[in-house]
C-alpha cells in the first residue's frame, strides 16, 4: 500500500492523541498498515474520529456523566 503523506507515524498519533504510550494507542485503530521500510501508519481519518471520541469521553467524564 502506498504511504498518504496525510497518515501518521506511531509518534504521531500519540502525540495527536495525548497519549503517552504509542504501543497501546495503536491497537486501538484499524486502519493501520506497514511501510516497506516496516514503519507503521495510521489513516489520518480514523486518528481524527478517534480523537474526537475520546474528546467527547473526557467531556462527558469532566461533567460526571457516564457514557
């Protein structure tokens, strides 16, 4: 498959995330796939659902609701 210059890298995507550990964030996102130099990459798309899920998941915990 060939790399969307749009995708991101594991550092990436943790870093849009917030997350601390690349490794537990990537197995959240299907999607993903290998370079041929064996780097992963994560459709942009799918980071930028993702995000907003766990945006609306942090809102919902600040406000004590429970989704």
């Amino acid at each position: 498959m060939p790399c969307d210059p749009t995708d991101l890298t594991l550092d990436e995507l943790a870093a849009v995330l917030g997350v601390t550990s690349p490794e537990t964030v990537a197995q959240w996102l299907e999607g993903a796939y290998q370079t041929p130099d064996d780097e992963w990459r994560f459709p942009r798309a799918a980071v930028d659902a993702l995000a907003r899920r766990l945006a609306s998941l942090r809102e919902a915990n600040a406000a004590g609701v429970v989704t």
